[in-house]
C-alpha cells in the first residue's frame, strides 16, 4: 500500500514539473514574435525617409541654362516650342519652351529677355497624335523683357538742338481723352531742367496734345498722328503758356 501511494505521488510531481518548465517557453516565444513585428516596421520607415530628398534636387538644373539673352527665333513644333537664344557671351543655345510663352512670338524676337524654368512633362511620342507616354524635361515657362527694353518703348526724348525733352510713364494713358500721368523733363543748351508729372492727353483732329500745369505755368507739346502713331514727332510743338500768353514756342522737335 505505500509503495502505491509513492508512486501515485511521484507521477503527480512529474508532471507538475513538466507543466511548469514548458511555460515559460510558451512565454518566450510569443515575446520574440511580437517584438520582431515593430522592428521591420520601423526600418520600412527609415528607408522611405532617407528616399524622400533625392527628388528635390532634379529642379537645380535650371541654373544650368542661361539666364537672359537676346530671342533670334522661336518656332512651335509637334511637342514642345523651340527658342533659339544668344547669352550674354554671343553663345547660341537651342531651348525648349511651354507653348504658352511662345503664343506671340513677334513681341519677343530680338528683345533681350529674361528666362524662368521649370521642370514640365512633355508628350513622348512620335508626334502630336497622343500615345499615353510621357517624359520630364526642363523647359522655359516664363519670359520676361527686361527693364531696359520696357523703359525704352514707355518713354520718348525729342530734340531740336536747341531744346531737349523726354517724355515719360507713356503706358499711363488709357486711349481716353484727358487721361495720363505722363513724366516731363525739359532742358536747354545749358542744362537748365525741370521736371512734371501728372501730364493728360487728348487727342483730335489729327493730332494729339500732352498738357501740364506748374502753377501759373502751362506746357502743351503737339504731336502730329502719322501712320506710325503719335508718337512719330516729325514736326512735334512745344509751348509753354504764363496765364494766357504764349512765353516760349519750340518747333521741329523730333525723336532721338
């Protein structure tokens, strides 16, 4: 009878031994599952980051290509508008442009412009027939005169040896009688100037009047409407009026 109750209890041990040292394997094991999980995913996120400046430097390109530079021609093709331009070095350089930029063409040949880029996709097919394919390019989308060119065409100075006028801030009128802020500045041979704002022009009956006030001061300069406009001067007349009178009648102003 005691040797039954001994080995009854000796079973019982046994296998409370083998139930306790297989537990903590279980444990284990599903400790080193779970902690492996968030590891992958963190070195996913590291890549994709370390990803993520390279296609921010593609755009630096465009400090390659000239920046300003005299337009000679520019044609619209099947994909893209082409620009031929000389840098300020005499350099021809061939370019492509965004077909917007080259919708007047005329106002920007042989003027001295400057240039924007930007990357742009662009059709990558055989010709103007769609095809689904497509391609990044650097292009020009945006063309500017530069300041010199527009000073030039929004002033004009009249000569006639004797007397020496320009006329500036032109864009200012409207095309509407009694409209402008046109700029004077008038000089004589020794360099005796003043300068006025606030100059209207009206115009009628062939020609055309810019008229300012400088306190009891009137200065009118008459310019004849020709078919290259008013601003032709072949026979352009500068008064100046004190109250009613007539003190000074400058005739034969041309453009120089």
């Amino acid at each position: 009878m005691q040797k039954l109750i001994l080995a009854i209890a000796l079973t019982v041990s046994s296998i409370w031994l083998v139930s306790c040292g297989n537990s903590p394997t279980d444990i284990k094991t599903e400790t080193t599952t779970n902690s492996v999980t968030p590891a992958k995913t963190e070195a996913v996120q590291e890549t994709s980051t370390d990803n993520q400046p390279q296609t921010k430097t593609t755009p630096q390109v465009a400090t390659k290509e000239p920046k300003t530079g005299t337009i000679k021609e520019m044609v619209n093709g099947d994909l893209k508008c082409y620009v031929t331009l000389v840098d300020e070095n005499g350099k021809q350089h061939n370019l492509g442009a965004s077909f917007d930029v080259c919708a007047q063409p005329k106002t920007l040949v042989n003027k001295k412009v400057s240039l924007s880029y930007s990357i742009e996709s662009v059709s990558d097919c055989q010709s103007a027939e769609p095809c689904g394919k497509s391609k990044k390019e650097l292009l020009i989308t945006k063309i500017e005169i530069l300041n010199s060119e527009k000073s030039q065409s929004n002033s004009q100075t009249l000569s006639n040896g004797e007397w020496k006028i320009t006329i500036g801030n032109r864009d200012s009128w409207s095309g509407v009688n009694g409209t402008g802020n046109l700029t004077y500045k008038g000089c004589d041979l020794k360099n005796n100037c003043i300068d006025l704002t606030g100059g209207k022009i009206t115009c009628r009956d062939g020609k055309c009047i810019t008229g300012w006030k400088n306190g009891e001061y009137i200065y009118t300069l008459e310019q004849p409407i020709t078919e290259e406009g008013a601003n032709s001067a072949s026979s352009s007349i500068l008064k100046v009026k004190k109250g009613s009178s007539v003190i000074l009648t400058a005739q034969g102003l041309k453009s120089i």
